[in-house]
C-alpha cells in the first residue's frame, strides 16, 4: 500500500493557524486520524511516565488487583488484562491499563459522574508524573479543539466551555508479549467514544487504520509524534463531516515476544453537555443523522456498556 499516514508541524499552528487548522480538519475529513509533530508535552515527562508505569504493570497479580475498583466501569484505576472487548467482538483484548481522570475542585457537582483518582502506594512518584502529564495532555486537547473549531465554522473558543472540565482519562496500556496462537488482539477493531483522542506510542508496530476502502493502513510516524483521531462524540456533533475511524493494534510475529506501551488521552466533553448536531453540519445533501440530541455522560455509559467495562 502506498498511501502515508499524514504529519503535520505543530509549529504550523503559530506560523499559520488557518492552514493548521485547514490540515488538521482535511485530515480528520478524510480519514479521521494524522500525526502531530513538534508538539508541546514534554518527552522527558513521557519516558518517565511509560518507565515508573512499566514498573507497575510488572507487580504481582495480588498487588495490581487491589487497585481494581469494581463496578466503577474501569473509570479510575487498574484494568486487568482480558476485561474490555471491542464491541461486536466476542474475545476480549489482551491488554491491561491504568486510568487518570481529572482533579476536580472539592465538592464538585461534576463529583457524582466523575470518580476521585487512586495513587499506587508502592509508586508514590507517580502521582506528580501523571498529573502534570495529564495537564499537558489536556491543554494540547484544548489547543486542538480550537482549531476544529474554526474548520467547523465555529467560534475558536467553542469547545473551551464544553471542555473545561471534562471526563476526560487519561489510559497507560500494558500489551503484554503474547502467544501468536493466542486468540484474540491486542485491540479488537474499535472507534473511539470521545472527541479527539491523543496518543503517545503510536510509533510502535501494530497501530492500524481502516480506509474507506476496507483496507488497513499500518500507523508508521516518528517516536517525538503524537497520533491524533476523531472520537465518535466528534463525528456525531459534526454530523459526520469529520470521520471517527476504526482502528486496532495488532501484534505481528515480529513484536509478539515484545511488551508494548501506549498513552492515549481521551479528550470528552463535562458530562452535562447535550450533544446536538451542528446546524452548520447539516444540508440537503447531509440531513440531521442525529434529529434527537443526548447527555454526553448517557452516552459514555451507553458505550460502556457495548465495551463490558459496566
């Protein structure tokens, strides 16, 4: 196959935000994923996150389980390995994760949808790495959205009151090695729920687009590049004019014998945001998909449910 996965500068944005923007929201129109290059989260953060991460994912069983918050949807803490399955998949992915949500002002309303963060007591370095890995994450998001925004005809600060304090989760994913006769993928093929999503290790062998043509498009980009893509959330806002696209990770002969690491962040709007379809969005040619709106959190946990993670 000879089409390449799309980069684009951020350095773009500064020295020419309308074609940033424009890049970005071809991009995300045509295939619904690229690359960020030049972005602003700090590398030396990241390596040290995926390193002390590392050390967890390595602790016994008994010690990762205790972090297991049941009935919570997997919503802060640890995953264990073969518990999310893609939906319309019947194997679960060989996986395991930890989850970061956002640090809420005491006594929050938003506290009855979004859970308090847990810390690894055997790891207490982790909590500084991870909280401000997360604000850089968050703030890159927000960065984004504005210029989405802008494609869509929008006011650039659109997203910033639909946003800023939003369920969004930060995911550290442990693939552990696997079997190459052991059913099941790394990642079943799978949307995201959110508005964007932003992901670090998408460098690594065994990321995947689905083309519109049926074809997969193995995800190659540089160790430094952020993988960004459209979320489901996004796509329904839009109308469809941007593309939430199916994706997986699969592991090859050559990476099976390999643990592998990744950090997406999943970009979601407050939980009281009622998602309705932008009347921008909608023509003679692209009616309303969606004539009846809903509450972001009902449609989180609607997702959740296909996922079995509630």
């Amino acid at each position: 196959m000879n089409k390449e996965f799309p980069v684009i500068s951020y350095n773009l944005k500064d020295e020419d935000p309308l074609l940033f923007s424009k890049s970005l929201g071809d991009n995300f129109k045509q295939i619904g994923f690229c690359s960020i290059s030049d972005h602003p989260i700090d590398s030396n953060l990241i390596n040290q996150a995926i390193e002390s991460f590392g050390s967890f994912f390595k602790l016994p069983k008994e010690v990762k389980h205790k972090y297991l918050l049941d009935g919570k949807g997997g919503a802060r803490g640890y995953t264990p390995f073969k518990i999310e399955t893609a939906k319309d998949s019947n194997l679960p992915d060989l996986k395991e994760f930890w989850h970061t949500g956002r640090e809420l002002p005491s006594g929050h309303e938003y506290e009855k949808w979004m859970l308090k963060n847990i810390w690894i007591k055997e790891l207490p370095e982790l909590k500084d790495l991870t909280l401000e890995l997360y604000k850089q994450f968050d703030e890159l998001g927000k960065s984004l959205l504005r210029s989405l925004a802008m494609y869509l005809d929008l006011d650039e600060k659109y997203f910033d009151k639909v946003t800023n304090l939003g369920n969004s989760v930060m995911r550290t994913i442990h693939y552990p090695k696997v079997d190459i006769n052991e059913e099941g993928e790394r990642a079943a093929a799978h949307e995201d729920i959110n508005l964007i999503t932003l992901l670090i290790g998408g460098h690594q062998p065994g990321l995947e687009i689905k083309l519109k043509e049926g074809d997969w498009l193995p995800v190659s980009s540089q160790r430094d590049t952020i993988v960004c893509n459209v979320g489901d959330m996004l796509q329904r806002l839009c109308n469809h004019k941007l593309v939430s696209t199916t994706h997986r990770v699969v592991a090859t002969r050559d990476t099976t014998d390999q643990s592998r690491y990744s950090i997406p962040f999943f970009v979601h709007p407050n939980p009281d945001w009622y998602i309705e379809t932008l009347e921008t969005c909608i023509t003679k040619d692209n009616p309303n998909r969606y004539p009846e709106g809903i509450l972001a959190e009902d449609y989180l946990r609607q997702r959740l449910e296909e996922i079995k993670l509630i």
